[in-house]
C-alpha cells in the first residue's frame, strides 16, 4: 500500500518536471523564434 503511494507521488513528480521542462523548452523556442 505504502510502496504503491510511494510510486504514485513519485510518478506525480516526473510528469510535473517533465512539463516543467516543456514549458521552459517551448518558452525558449518562441523566443528565438522572435
């Protein structure tokens, strides 16, 4: 029970870098676009 928490938080915390990531990438993209 506790390991399937443990899995889900840290899934939680991949999927919130990964679209932290996109945004700073995507961010960076349209501003050498300009």
């Amino acid at each position: 029970m506790i390991l399937k928490l443990y899995l889900f938080i840290n899934h939680c915390m991949l999927l919130c870098k990964l679209k932290t990531a996109t945004l700073i990438f995507s961010d960076a993209y349209m501003l050498s676009m300009y």
